[in-house]
C-alpha cells in the first residue's frame, strides 16, 4: 500500500463508489474508521471483490486508554482492538492503527520504585507481548500511533 485516503474525505453513497473514487484520486487504499464500520463490513468486503482500490487499515479513535488505573477500562480498550482487528480481517485491510494513550497519565507517582510514564510503560508492554501474536494469526500489522515524549519520558525497563 502506497497511499490511502480517509474514508471521511471521500464523499459518496455506497462502498463501492468510495473505493472507485478513492482509486481515481490516485490512492491504493481507505482508511476506514472503527467506530462506525462495524454495519458497513458486508457492503465493503462485496465492494472490494470488485477490484477497485481495497481497505488499508482500520483507525481506532484517539480515546483509548490502554494504560488506564482501573481494568475496566483498559479491558474495553483491549477487547475493541480486537475488534477493529477482526473486521481488518473482514473487509481485507491490512492492519489497526491506535494510540494505546492520548492526555495526561492518571496513574500513580511511585517513586523511588516508579514514575507514572513508567507504570504506563510497563503496562502497555504487556499489552504488547500478546496483541502481536494475535495480529500474526489474522495476518495484519498493528500501527501505534506516536506517543508523546512526556510519555516516553525517563522510562527504564
């Protein structure tokens, strides 16, 4: 995939017809949206079996929060990955693009043991020694959006 485009920018009725102009704009590929695509897989795997443009990656929203305090919460985050993971797999892309974090960390100061960034660290690595076994068995790759340097900042592991 060289270039793809959102399917936001791509104003038209059907899928089909949005690939078709997503291909005339000289684009490979749609970067298709998590959060309201899950009604839309059938009508984009058909379209696609037409051979227009194809699917590129499917974005989850910037409101994840995979280092969360509270498990709930970092389960949901979890659980819609891997959704956004099987319907890559349905529609043909080829892989999830998310940013496991975005605004200011609400986890403890435990130093001398621990800053905040690296607890959040710690807990988005464990996230990430399974999440790439299970993109290897639906043959797709995961794209982490760029996390701030505050984030990164001071981080031993």
């Amino acid at each position: 995939m060289k270039i793809a485009i959102h399917e936001a920018l791509l104003n038209a009725p059907t899928e089909r017809e949005r690939l078709q102009m997503a291909h005339e704009l000289g684009a490979d590929g749609v970067e298709y949206q998590a959060e309201t695509l899950a009604e839309r897989v059938e009508e984009i795997a058909l379209a696609v079996g037409e051979g227009v443009a194809r699917p590129s990656v499917v974005r989850l929203g910037l409101d994840l929060n995979l280092v969360s305090t509270d498990l709930a919460v970092r389960q949901a985050g979890l659980d819609r990955v891997r959704h956004a993971m099987t319907m890559a797999v349905d529609i043909g892309a080829s892989g999830v693009v998310f940013a496991p974090h975005v605004g200011a960390l609400a986890l403890p100061n435990l130093m001398p043991w621990r800053a905040p960034n690296q607890l959040a660290a710690e807990l988005l690595l464990s996230h990430l020694s399974w999440l790439p076994d299970l993109a290897y068995v639906f043959v797709l790759q995961l794209y982490l959006l760029p996390l701030p340097q505050s984030f990164l900042a001071n981080v031993v592991l």
